[in-house]
C-alpha cells in the first residue's frame, strides 16, 4: 500500500500524535508521518518526535514570516494531510484556503456542542448526559467545520474535570485513526 504523507501539529502533550504515530507504523494504515510541527519549543509531545526519529520543526509564531516558512515545509515533504493535535493556534484564512480540506482536528466534545477551550468544566456545569469527542475538517470558523467521525460515552454521576478528560483521551485516541481511515476510504 502507497501511503500517503501527513504531518502532525502540536502544542502539548502530544498523546494523541503518539497514538497516531503508533497507528502509522501498520501496514494498513493510509499515512506516514512525516513532519512534526509544533509552536512550543518546550511541548512534551516532542519527545515522541525524537525517540520515533520523525523530523520536526518548532515555529515562531511571533514572526510574521512564519506561516509562508510552514507552507514551505509543507510542500517540500509532500504533505496531503495536516493533523491539528492540541494545536492551541489559529491558522490563517490564507493558509486553510492553502490547503482545503487536507486539514483535520481532533477536539474533546461532541461538536457543534463545546467549541473552543474548557470543554470539560463546560460540559460538567451543563450536566450533560453524554459527551465525546470529533474528529472534524478545519475551516475558517473555529471548531466548525465538517465532521469525519464522532465517538461518545455516557458521563458518570460523580464524574470531575479529571476523569472526565481522562476518558475523553482514551477515546480520541481511536477517533483520531478511524477517521484518517474513514477519510481515505471515501477518497
Ligand atoms: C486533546 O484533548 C484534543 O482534543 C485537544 O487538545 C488535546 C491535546 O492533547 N484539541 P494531547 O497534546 O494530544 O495530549
């Protein structure tokens, strides 16, 4: 199988790109990752790049050059996917327009529900029954454009910020997968 090539965006942990990282190495998974991008020199999730020897790149997002310096990363390595994993930036119009609809994300409630930061005290104070997590295509709107995938669970009563990300994660994990290969299916 001729995979294609993706890169991964971060800002965090990176949990979700070492599940994606982990996913790559199958056979039959569509992607190879092939670039990491993080906006945070510090982010932990780098340490995955390193011990999985997967090239990265931090940016400086102060720099006003610094997207045509992404775009050109980009294309060097012959990306057709971009993974937002705990990305915490805005990309500009100029960019998603660059790469529309090759540009997915991954966030911890069951959208249109929840966009934006604080999902799960949100979800908490709301006592919601359910929540989730979606793998979705980026637009110009935050959180708003189409969904790939969704995966929902049923909340506890004595659930708390804690758990309630806890299993939200554990989750994302196989979201995040799922709807790369649902993706690629449809293609
Ligand atoms: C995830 O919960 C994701 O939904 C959100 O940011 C978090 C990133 O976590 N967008 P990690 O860096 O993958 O551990």
């Amino acid at each position: 199988m001729v995979k294609k090539n993706s890169c991964v965006f971060i800002s965090g942990a990176g949990t979700n790109l070492k599940a994606l990282i982990k996913s790559s190495r199958e056979y039959k998974f569509p992607i190879n990752i092939k670039l990491i991008i993080s906006n945070k020199r510090n982010a932990m999730g780098l340490l995955f790049a390193r011990r999985y020897s997967i090239p990265f790149k931090v940016i400086k997002t102060k720099n006003a050059l610094f997207e045509k310096e992404l775009i050109n990363e980009i294309n060097k390595k012959k990306i057709s996917l971009i993974c937002l994993a705990g990305y915490m930036k805005i990309l500009s119009k100029n960019f998603i327009n660059s790469y529309k609809g090759k540009i997915i994300n991954i966030h911890p409630s069951l959208l249109p529900n929840y966009k934006g930061t604080n999902t799960f005290s949100r979800v908490l104070k709301a006592g919601e029954k359910k929540t989730g997590c979606t793998v979705h295509f980026v637009n110009e709107k935050l959180d708003s454009g189409k969904t790939i995938l969704q995966k929902s669970f049923q909340i506890d009563k004595n659930e708390s910020i804690q758990t309630l990300k806890k299993k939200t994660q554990k989750m994302e994990y196989k979201a995040f997968s799922e709807a790369i290969t649902k993706l690629y299916m449809l293609i």
